[in-house]
C-alpha cells in the first residue's frame, strides 16, 4: 500500500509531483528519475503543466490537417505510441481528474506531476539556491520532501538534487 499522502482524489492510482519555481530542474530530475524507476520496476506516467501553447503534431501531417479542419479532438495511433490532441478555449486548463481519466491505469504504478502547484497534492519540491528565492516549502503543506542542491534546515527530508538514486529510493519508500 502506498503512502496516503500519494492519494488523489478517487484515482486509484498514486499521484506525486515535482514542484518549484520555472527554470530550477523539475524536467531535468524527471529525465533522470523515470529511468531509475524503471530499472526498478515501477512503469510511470506523466503529466506536465505548461502555461505556454504546445504544438505536437507538424503543419502538414495529416493529424494537423484534421485539426485544422476543425476536429475538436484528434488521436494518432500506430503500433509504436499513441497521442491525444483536445482543442482547448486558450483561457482554462483541463481540470487534473479529466486528464488522469485517460491514462491506462493498467500499464502504469505511478502519475508524476511536473507543476500543478495550485492543487492539493503531495509533492517533491526542487530547489536550487542559485535561482534566488527561497524554498516553497514550509510554506506549501503539500511539499512532503524538498530535492536541494545545498543543505537546508527544514522540518521535512531534504534530498541530495544531484543523487538520483537517493531520490528514487524516497519515491519507491512511499510506494511500499
């Protein structure tokens, strides 16, 4: 059984983010924390919060073109990967639950969140002292962990940021 804390909602799956201010490493650390869970055995999902328009397929293709041609909603399938393109109004973000609804829970042990710090839920902070600003956490109740790259005195684990393997095991600690 998991740590409660990892609990979101009525998914049934456990959810932890990585959470800091923009520019401080929480896509480097998931880059290098997916492939240590995975030679640990735990196969991982995630989400990632931009606030800036993405675009994944190219001008051209013919997912663009169906899109274009005003699809709401477009899939691309091939024995290779899948992906899922939804329009958006360019003014709200697609409420977390809707977008955890369409993972296959059957594939995967655990969500990682990469921003969505304006919910409630459990999550590992990523602080550099170089950025400036001081850390989120005690500040932020739902920071259960801080991954720092100098020592910080906070009433929580704080992680070595660069020892991938010490944040690995703190994620795979909870998952047991």
């Amino acid at each position: 059984m998991s740590d409660p804390r990892l609990r979101f909602g009525d998914f049934p799956l456990p959810v932890l983010g990585l959470a800091a201010r923009s520019g401080t490493g929480k896509t480097t650390l998931l880059t290098r924390l997916i492939p240590a869970l995975r030679e640990a055995g735990v196969r991982v999902a995630v989400i990632k919060h931009s606030h800036h328009d993405i675009e994944l397929d190219r001008p051209g293709k013919d997912s663009h073109r169906l899109r274009e041609a005003g699809a709401d909603q477009v899939m691309l399938a091939s024995p290779y990967r899948s992906f899922w393109v939804c329009e958006g109004d360019g003014q709200a973000l697609p409420p977390l639950p809707e977008l955890l609804a369409r993972l296959d829970v059957r594939r995967i042990e655990l969500v990682l969140l990469e921003g969505y710090r304006h919910l409630a839920h459990a999550r590992i902070e990523v602080y550099r002292a170089a950025c400036g600003n001081p850390p989120l956490a005690p500040d932020d109740p739902h920071v259960i962990a801080v991954a720092a790259d100098t020592e910080l005195d906070l009433p929580l684990p704080v992680l070595p940021l660069n020892d991938t393997e010490a944040v690995r095991d703190f994620v795979l600690g909870l998952l047991t």
